[in-house]
C-alpha cells in the first residue's frame, strides 16, 4: 500500500510517501518514496519536495489553506515531474495517515477516522487549542481532495502513555479536578517513544514484555518515558507538553507558585507567564542567545560563554535527574535510549547527561559514543555495562504508516 502520511501544523504541513504493508513491516522493507514540506501556508508559502533518490526541489507558491497546500503534494505525488513509479493517479494512493496531537483519555492506540471519531477529536480540543484544531483542518481537507471513501487513521501523540497507572498520571489537586475537566498527565511524543523501544527491542530479539528501557527524545521538544514490560508507565510531560525537561524555549518543571509572582512584578496575565514559559525560556531563556542546541555547543566552546555552558549544564542535569527518578519508578532498566536531534547527534551531551550514573550500572564508550552521530543506529555504552546505552534515530512517520496499514488490514495495534 502506498501511505500517505500527515503532519498538519498551523501554518506548515509535512509529508512522506511510504510504501509498506504487513509484508514489508515483518521484514522491515518499507520504502520512502517521497517526502516534504510546506511552510508559511496563508501567504507565499515555501514548498519543498524530494522524491527519493532525486535532488530536492525548492520553490514558493500562494496558497490559502491546508487544502491548497494538499492539492499541490498530492498534484505533485502524482505528476511525471516528481517521477514517483509507484503513484500514477490519485487512486494509487491507498491510505491517509495523520499524525494527531491530543487523543485524551478516549484513544489509547490508532484508529480509523469516521465521523465519530472526528467528533471525539474535536472534544480533545479543550486539552490541545493550538494543535487538534490544526490536525482537524488536515484531516478535512484531506477529506476533500481523497473522498470519504479513502481510509484515514489518527495516530495519537498520547496513546502511547494510555498505560500509566493512575498513581503516576494524577496530579496531586483536588480530585475533583480530575473528575470534572480531566486534568492529569497525559504525555505527549508516544509516537517516537513507542518507535525507539520497538526498535530496540528488534535489535536485541527481545518479546514486547522484556523490554524495559527508558527513552529519552532530546529535539526541540523534550521528553522522556519510562516503559516497562514494553507498556509506558511514567513520562515527563503532563496535561500539556510543557512539564518536565528543559527543552528548546519550554522552561519544563518549575514550582507552579512562581506564575502568579512573575504576573506580579512583571505585569503580566497568566496568559503571558504561560507564554514566556513555552516560547521564552528553556535554553533560549538561560542562554539568552538561541533555543538550538547545536549554536549552544559552539557558543560554548569557542566563545566559552558563561550563559550558554549554564543552559547546557542546566538541561543535562534535568535529564539526569529524571533517569535516576524512572529507575526508581520502574525498579531498574536494561537500557536508556537516546532519539531526537539532539539525543540523535550529540555525543557531548550524551555524555554530559550520563556522567554521574556510573553508581546506577551506565558506563559509556567514549568511542562508540562519539562515533554515533547523523542516523547512526547502535549501542554507545562499554562491554559490561549493566545499564546499556542506545542510540536510535526516530522514525515517527514510518510508525505512523505502519499503523495505518495495521489499522486498514485490521491486524493488531498493540505489538
Ligand atoms: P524537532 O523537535 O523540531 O523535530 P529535532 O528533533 O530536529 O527537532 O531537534 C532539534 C535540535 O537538535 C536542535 O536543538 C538542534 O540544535 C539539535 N541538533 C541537531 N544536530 C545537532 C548536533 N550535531 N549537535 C547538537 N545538537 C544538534
């Protein structure tokens, strides 16, 4: 089947082409055929297309909507210009998969969209006003240019985290909170937390339930889990993405009292502490200089600047902290698994994050560490190790179109 997968955001869209089915899954032979994306979608958009194995094409276009912005990929898929074999006509693509930020507590793994589960996404809303919005209008459009007759699945940020017990989800608030507007921990990057430990568990030839890793996704957002028996049972991430590690320009955990006092020394409404704490703070608002961690770095080492050697000291520590609490959480692991760009292609901070755990069994190889970099898939702690070290790139786009395959062949979800 040819897998159309989507990631709508409010003003960009990206895509890939994958060619897979329950074949090509059990033998890890999917093919990308394509991929791409649009930015500044509502006015002159920049639209970047690359089907494999061709150079990438660059080029700007007016386009209005998510619907302008999909008649164009698929116009493209389909036309000889792209030279995609595989996809002559609309009809050759076989199904939609869309990437869905909020599934609450109502979806716990990937389904097929009818109407009322396009309904029970809208009612998600309320717990993610920037992003399940976004997904709808993708999910819509891609309606209109597909026909309501093309299977369309929603894989869900939070499913993953759908297995926390209820100790580690509740906040400790009044329950009432809980009971009347749902407020608990949700998770979010379940996609690319549940991708990695498949695909260590692959690598070791290991059963779903012996595998107990934790999974760190170190991008511009991030996060960890701790996922044992193959089910996650604790995250970092709450009711918002915003708890937890400190990430790009999210100030991750804080004492919830400190809101209130900026508002009042700052002026500022609650609206606009929330505001700094996503989009000011983290590295950007230590360093003062960027939210990128690959700039962080140079800064520091050729500059040594103070600011910038504080933000990366800064957000090390939390990551480690949160090691040492989810080997507590979950009575130990066999491994941690660094993903995400960050977690990807830093061995620096790789080795930053693991210095001081040599007491919980972590003993990195300083040449495997710094040999992994750029996709490179592999194990980065010393022979002997009890706590091993992996790194693994993430793929959640081709986990979002084996879902969808799964889904429309109606083979199980949970693997
Ligand atoms: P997103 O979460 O938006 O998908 P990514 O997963 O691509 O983002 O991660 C982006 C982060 O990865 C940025 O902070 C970037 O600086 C960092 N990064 C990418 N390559 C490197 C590298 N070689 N060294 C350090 N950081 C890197």
């Amino acid at each position: 089947m040819n897998i159309l997968v989507l990631n709508c955001g409010s003003s960009t869209i990206k895509f890939q082409l994958i060619a897979t089915d329950l074949e090509e899954i059990a033998h890890n032979s999917d093919r990308r055929l394509a991929r791409g994306d649009i930015e500044r979608i509502g006015g002159e958009s920049i639209v970047s297309l690359r089907a494999e194995g061709r150079e990438p094409e660059r080029s700007t276009a007016t386009l209005r909507d998510a619907r302008a912005a999909l008649d164009l990929i698929v116009h493209w898929i389909c036309s000889a210009e792209s030279g995609i074999k595989e996809v002559q006509s609309v009809a050759d693509i076989h199904a939609v998969g869309h990437r869905v930020v909020h599934g609450g507590e109502k979806f716990t793994h990937s389904v097929i969209i009818d109407d009322e589960v396009l309904r029970d996404i809208e009612k998600c809303i309320d717990l993610a006003p920037l992003h399940n919005p976004t997904n709808i209008k993708g999910i819509v459009a891609a309606r209109e240019v597909f026909g309501a007759g093309l299977p369309q699945v929603a894989v869900f940020d939070t499913a993953f985290h759908q297995t926390l017990p209820e100790h580690a989800y509740l906040y400790a608030l009044p329950y009432q909170f809980y009971r009347r507007h749902r407020i608990r921990r949700y998770g979010f990057h379940g996609t690319s937390h549940r991708y990695v430990a498949y695909r260590y568990r692959q690598l070791r030839g290991i059963a779903r339930d012996a595998t107990n890793v934790i999974t760190l996704h170190l991008g511009n957002g991030c996060s960890i889990a701790a996922i044992r028996k193959g089910d996650s049972i604790d995250t970092s991430m709450g009711m918002t993405p915003l708890e937890g590690l400190v990430m790009g320009t999210r100030s991750g955990d804080i004492d919830a009292a400190i809101i209130d006092f900026i508002g009042a020394k700052e002026g500022l409404s609650s609206h606009e502490v929330e505001t700094v704490l996503n989009k000011q703070s983290g590295l950007l608002g230590i360093s003062g200089l960027t939210n990128d961690m690959r700039e962080l770095l140079a800064e520091a080492h050729e500059n040594n600047d103070r600011r910038a050697r504080l933000a990366i000291e800064i957000f090390c520590y939390r990551a480690r902290k949160y090691i040492g609490s989810f080997l507590a959480a979950m009575a130990g692991a066999d491994a941690v698994i660094f993903t995400g760009g960050i977690g990807e292609n830093s061995s620096e901070v790789r080795a930053k994050i693991s210095a001081g755990l040599e007491w919980a069994g972590l003993q990195l190889d300083p040449e495997r560490n710094a040999a992994h970099s750029g996709g490179k898939e592999g194990v980065i702690s010393a022979d002997g190790s009890s706590l091993a070290a992996y790194v693994i790139p993430t793929d959640e786009e081709l986990l979002i179109a084996r879902d969808t395959v799964r889904c429309v062949r109606g083979a199980p979800q949970r693997y």
